[in-house]
C-alpha cells in the first residue's frame, strides 16, 4: 500500500519559515519525481515545488528564491524549506509522487501564515 503523509505545518507569522516534510512507503521512492501543491481555500490546487529522480528542481514564480525542495532517498522523505512566508501562502500543502502513468497524493498539511 502506497503511503504519503505530510508533515511539519502550522501556524506562522510574515516573514517566518517553515519546513514541512512528506514520508513515503509502499513504493521505489528513488525513481518516482516528487513534488509539492497547494490548495487556498477557494482557489485551485497549484504547483509549488517539484524535484526529479535526479534532483533537478523546478519552482512557481511565486516562491522562487524563497522555497527549497529537497529530498533524501535514504529516508524516503521529501522537504519543502519555505522562508520569508507571505500571508499568500497560507493554503493545504500536498506531497505528489509520479512515475511514467502511476500518480499518488498525500493528505495534505496546512500552512497558515498570519500575525
């Protein structure tokens, strides 16, 4: 059974950082490409971040230069570091993992930035 579970969200305020992280089982994590989404309360779900298997990275406009994705295939875990946090930000963030047709979310964790 393939399993992603975010973790490491939460309240913050502007200007803050946050890491949140997704673990993943049932699956070859080195081989599948990852990434992480957001969904806003009324908006569509949104690509934030994404890796390849071979660890190239590719960001929305809108967090370029302020959020990192990485990952660690010896842990089967993927982190997205999200510094200088907007209120924009605030939504539910899901782990995605793809592999030629194969596609799995995760629950989502929620990010909330506010004073």
């Amino acid at each position: 059974q393939v399993r992603l579970v975010e973790s490491g969200g939460g309240l913050v305020q502007p200007g803050g950082s946050l890491r949140i992280s997704c673990a993943i089982s049932g699956l070859i994590f080195s081989i599948y490409d990852m990434g992480w989404y957001r969904q806003a309360p009324g908006k569509q779900r949104e690509l934030v971040a994404t890796i390849t298997r071979g660890d190239s990275t590719n960001y929305a406009d809108s967090v370029k230069g302020r959020f990192t994705i990485s990952r660690d295939n010896a842990e089967n875990t993927v982190y997205l570091q999200m510094n200088s946090l907007k209120p924009e930000d605030t939504a539910v963030y899901h782990c995605n993992a793809k592999f030629l047709r194969a596609e799995y979310w995760g629950q989502g964790t929620q990010v909330t930035v506010s004073s």
